[in-house]
C-alpha cells in the first residue's frame, strides 16, 4: 500500500477511536493484484454485466436521443444504482447476511420500489380507470423505466462485485470499528 494512503488511512480511521487500520492478508495491495485475483468466472461476469447495462440502459429505451430522454434515464439509473449499494451495504455489513440473499433483497427493494412509483405516477395523471392496461403502458413509458432501472441495478452489481464483495467487503466486516457497530 502507498505510504500516503496508509498515513490517510491510519489517520482517517484512527481519529477519536483506539485500533489500526491493519489490512487483512487478502486484501488488494497493489493494482498488479487486483487484476490478477479475478478468475475467468468473476471477468465474465462482469462483462455479462457491462453489457446488460449497456443494453437495457442506453440502447433498447433509446436514451440518448435527446435531452428529456437522458435526464430521464439518469433519474432511474441513478435512483436504482443508489437503492441497490444502500440495500446490499446494509445486509452484508450490518446485518452479515450471505451475499445470494442480498442480491435478493437489492433486486426485489429496487425493482418493487421502481414499480410503486410508476404505477403512482400513472395513479396521479388519472389513467388507471380511463384507459387500457396496453395504452397505459404505451403512453408512461413504463417498459423503458423499468429497463432505466435494471440498467441501475447492473451497474450496482458491478461495482459490488468488482470493488465491494473482492476488497472492501472483507476488511470492513473484520474490522474491530464495524464490529463494534453491531453491539
């Protein structure tokens, strides 16, 4: 580790509390390693991801094609990107729950929460009772909103798997600071 950012890290972590930032024997130390600890499985995986990302975000909704279009995805990108790191940073670090059930609960919380706010958008212009569920669904946009964000959701994932669950996850949760947190 780079003695700058271990004095930042000794002193960010340190300050009014009594331990050392000692970093586990697993964690990354340089990014030599950090390329090499990835397995082919874990690569493609995100590049499975990458590309569902990119699918579901910017080209089936078609997203760049204008202004509203973009400020639009950028909302339920942003918005499910968001739920999703809160949702899984919740589970694994308060709560220690194993990493299948919180892509389980980041995937239904984010997706149930995007589904709510459509269908109270809709509920508020007044087209519940006055037209057909195919009109409905054509004239909100919902099939792309909901595309925007498991674009989002993609994008969580990646970061959890490629910087969270690899090097950050392990350190935190046997860090003597988080551990304290749960008492």
């Amino acid at each position: 580790m780079p003695a700058g950012i271990s004095i930042f890290l000794n002193t960010a972590l340190s300050f009014g509390m009594d331990f050392d930032y000692t970093p586990q024997t697993d964690s990354v130390k340089n990014l030599n390693e950090l390329y090499t600890k990835y397995t082919l499985r874990d690569k493609l995986t995100l590049i499975l991801l990458s590309a569902g990302m990119i699918c579901f975000g910017l080209i089936l909704p078609d997203s760049l094609s204008d202004h509203n279009k973009l400020v639009h995805f950028s909302a339920h990108f942003g918005m499910s990107f968001l739920l999703a790191l809160c949702c899984y940073a919740l589970c694994s670090i308060k709560f220690r729950v194993p990493k299948g059930v919180s892509y389980t609960v980041l995937i239904s919380a984010t997706l149930s929460i995007g589904i709510l706010y459509k269908f109270w958008e809709i509920a508020s212009q007044g087209m519940v009772g006055n037209y057909s569920f195919h009109s409905i669904m054509d004239q909100t946009g919902c099939l792309t909103s909901m595309s925007q964000n498991l674009s989002g959701l993609m994008a969580a994932m990646i970061v959890i798997e490629s910087l969270l669950h690899k090097n950050l996850l392990p350190n935190l949760i046997h860090h003597p600071a988080i551990k304290s947190l749960g008492h």
